[in-house]
C-alpha cells in the first residue's frame, strides 16, 4: 500500500509529504508531536498560534529522551492548559524538501489522545504567550487547519481511536 503523500509550501519551501498510519516508527529521529485530542463529546482541541493567527492541533519537538506520549502530554497542557491520557500514536508524516542548507527528510508523530481535564489557561512557558484554545467538531477540522488529503487521513484515523476510546 502507497502513503498518502502530498506537496505544500511552508515559509516559500516546497514540501513533499508522505503520511504512514502506523503504531510504530521506524527507527528515526522524530521532531515533532501533535495530537487530536478528543473530549468526552467528540469535539477535538485546537490552538492558536503564538500571533493568532493560525489554528493548529497542540504540540511540539521533544525533549531529550522523551518519549511520544510524554512529549504530547507535556506540549498540550503548556500550550493549552488541558490534561489528556490515554495517547496513542496514529501514525507519522515524512517530510522532504530542499532549502539553502541541502535537502532535508524530517519525521513527525500524529497521535491521539483523551481530555482528561481543561485547567485555566496560561501563557505557554517558552514563549509567554497567552494562546488561544477551541474545541471543534472534527467534521469542520479543514475550516481550521489546512493539512490536505493527509488531514483527511489522519482524522479518520483519530474518528476510528475516539470510537474505540468511547466504548
């Protein structure tokens, strides 16, 4: 079976993506985390950038020898204020591209995750921004986030982890 790849300009690169649904990731160093985090009633978490003016799903880059789970946990609740369990990896996208330093092949998890509490928000440690939290009917995740055909991927893979987790 081939990934669901797709092409997108991030800051005037081109980039080549390809999304693998997988419970595992080959042996690669990972430098992103972000998760679909699902409430109780279905709505999914999203955040706002540190300007406000894009709409994303929380995350970020680990740290040190942390593992996925740990990252999603950590990253969520410093951006969002909010508690999550039971993450689960969904899968990883492979992004190629070429800038001024030589072509470049980054790996980044998509995961899953359940709200276990919405605390007050705060202003995000590292950067000391108050960001802006929502909660979404996933049905409406392209009105916000704008990850093409690999959106669509990775939210059927999340509609299938929240039916599970419902049970």
């Amino acid at each position: 079976m081939h990934p669901t790849s797709d092409t997108f300009y991030y800051k005037d690169i081109k980039i080549y993506a390809e999304w693998y649904p997988a419970d595992y990731v080959p042996n690669k160093t990972i430098k992103q985390v972000y998760g679909v985090c699902f409430r109780k009633d279905g709505k999914i978490l999203i955040v706002s950038s540190s300007h406000h003016k894009v709409w994303s799903l929380p995350g970020g880059k680990p740290e040190a020898k942390e593992i996925f789970s740990d990252t999603l946990s950590r990253e969520v609740e410093e951006e969002c204020s909010v508690d999550i369990f039971r993450p689960r990896m969904l899968g990883y996208v492979k992004n190629q591209y070429t800038d001024d330093k030589g072509y470049h092949i980054v790996y980044q998890l998509r995961c899953a995750a359940m709200v276990r509490k919405i605390n007050k928000m705060h202003p995000d440690p590292d950067t000391n921004v108050l960001r802006k939290r929502r909660f979404i009917n996933p049905k409406n995740f392209d009105r916000y986030i704008h990850w093409g055909r690999i959106g669509k991927e990775i939210m059927n893979s999340a509609r299938l982890y929240y039916e599970e987790m419902k049970k």
